[in-house]
C-alpha cells in the first residue's frame, strides 16, 4: 500500500509547500506526526515565508508587487480565526453584546479580545498556544504573501478636555511582522492606553502620509488621501490604529481570567516619526 512517507524528501517537500498555502493548520498539525515530518515541514515554512521579498532589490520590488503580484496584502485566514478579535476588537463582541451596547467600545475591560480568544477557553489549548516555542509565534501575519515590513502605531484619545494623538513606529527586521511580534505589541503598555482603551484594528496595505495632518485631525481617518498612502508605497504597511478615552468605572477581572495572558514587560522598539522634517513641527504628544 503506497504511503506518503515512502516518497523522497525533495517531493514531500514540494506537497508541503503547497499544503502550507492551501490549509496552513493541516500543515502546522501535520509536523506533529514524526521527527521527519516536523524537520520537513519547518523547511517549508521557511521556504514559503522567505521567498516573499527577502533579498529583492527596490526594483525587483516595485516590479513583483505590481506584475508579478498585484492583489492587496490580506491577513492570514487561519490567523483571522484562531486569533479572532485581535485584529479588530469589534470581533470580540457577541451578537447579544452588539444589541446592548450602543458603541463597541472595551470601556476598561482591556483584555476582553484575549479572554474572548477561540482557544482561550480551555486551560489545555491555552497552554499550548502560549507555549515560547509554539509555531505560530515565528510566521507570518500575512504568512503566504509578501510580509508586512512597515507598522505604524497611531494612537488616538478623546477626552472632554481635548483630543491627543500619538504616533510610533514599529521597528520591524527585514522579515516583517510576525504574529508573535504582533501579539507582544498588543500586550506593550506603550502600545496602547491599558484600561483606557476603547478599540484598536489592524489595517493593513495603509500607512501615514503625514504626521503634520495627523497632529492637525487629531485622529486617524482610513480614506483621507492626505492623511495616508494607501498605494503602491504601503503595500508591504499597515496601521495600528488604538483608541482611547476616559472610563467610567474601573473594570477589575480575576487574577484567574488574565494569568493565561504572557504580559511583555520588555517594552517592544517604537520610533517615533520616520519621514521628512515638515514646515509644521508638532511636539505636544510624545517625546523624541
């Protein structure tokens, strides 16, 4: 009876590179099935991961992503279901939830899209997908296509006194950002306003055009051209857009509720503005 496994490792190689675009989670279970498989499957996914844009030079770039591969950066599937609400809190929120609430707003309760997590509800899948070693950590967020290599973090909080806006940039390694990268900023303090915030999403193929408007709206707006570049300069960006505001009460969950969640106490390399030196100089908000 023929088996898979009787097959050369250069062909089992080729099918798990295929696999690994089809249904990244067969793939990811598959490695658990013996030491040579697991070997196997690690090489395909550096395979598939590494051959996105590493090593391309600037016009090679410009040319795969508008000949070679035109269609927009979109977030993993498998990640938009495992990690669901972590890339727009709104997915957080039940259907009950969403006919209560007026706006879909944390209001204090910051690690609600943690404790609402599809594995977050079983003290076994809890620890093997916060394992240090688990796969997940090292991929992709965008794992299949070109990676993200440019994040803006924009934070923006409305206050009866006054708006603020806050600007960082995410100091990314030439692989882009991955998904463990990405879950340890949403854990840093100074990634997001803790108890204060009210929602964040990941937008990705945007990033800020200028900072001058930003501090001008005080605000981030997803289709102000003047505000963002969403073209062929932000293909490989995204945008962390975090919002913030005073809360009404304090909302305290048990110890038992959040210990699952790994907090990053290292605080993750945020820049601040990166582009051109404008006419209108802004200093209000955060410290260079």
């Amino acid at each position: 009876m023929a088996n898979l496994l009787n097959l050369p490792n250069e062909i089992l190689l080729l099918i798990l590179e295929t696999l690994a675009l089809i249904d990244l989670q067969a793939l990811l279970t598959a490695q658990r099935t013996n030491r040579r498989l697991h070997i196997l499957v690690q090489d395909a996914i550096h395979n598939v991961q590494n051959t996105a844009m590493i090593g391309y030079s600037p016009a090679e770039t410009a040319y795969y992503t508008t000949e070679i591969d035109p269609s927009p950066l979109q977030i993993n599937p498998l990640w938009r279901s495992k990690f669901k609400g972590l890339f727009h809190t709104a997915d957080c929120f039940t259907a009950a939830d969403k006919r209560r609430l007026a706006f879909l707003t944390l209001h204090g309760d910051y690690t609600l899209p943690f404790r609402r997590l599809p594995w977050a509800h079983s003290e076994a899948t809890r620890a093997a997908f916060l394992r240090p070693e688990a796969s997940w950590r090292n991929l992709s967020v965008t794992f299949g296509q070109r990676p993200i290599t440019h994040l803006d973090v924009i934070k923006s909080y409305s206050a009866p006194g006054g708006d603020s806006v806050e600007y960082y940039q995410l100091d990314l390694a030439p692989s882009g950002l991955t998904m463990g990268l990405f879950y340890e900023v949403l854990l840093c303090d100074e990634a997001t306003y803790g108890e204060e915030t009210g929602s964040w999403e990941l937008l990705v193929g945007q990033r800020l055009r200028s900072y001058d408007v930003l501090a001008e709206y005080e605000c981030y707006i997803p289709g102000d051209r003047e505000l963002i570049d969403a073209g062929e300069g932000a293909r490989q960006a995204a945008v962390l857009y975090v919002r913030g505001g005073p809360v009404t009460h304090n909302y305290t969950v048990g110890v038992e509720e959040t210990s699952w969640i790994v907090k990053n106490q290292a605080k993750q390399k945020l820049l601040p503005w990166q582009g051109p030196i404008q006419n209108f100089i802004f200093t209000g908000y955060y410290e260079y």
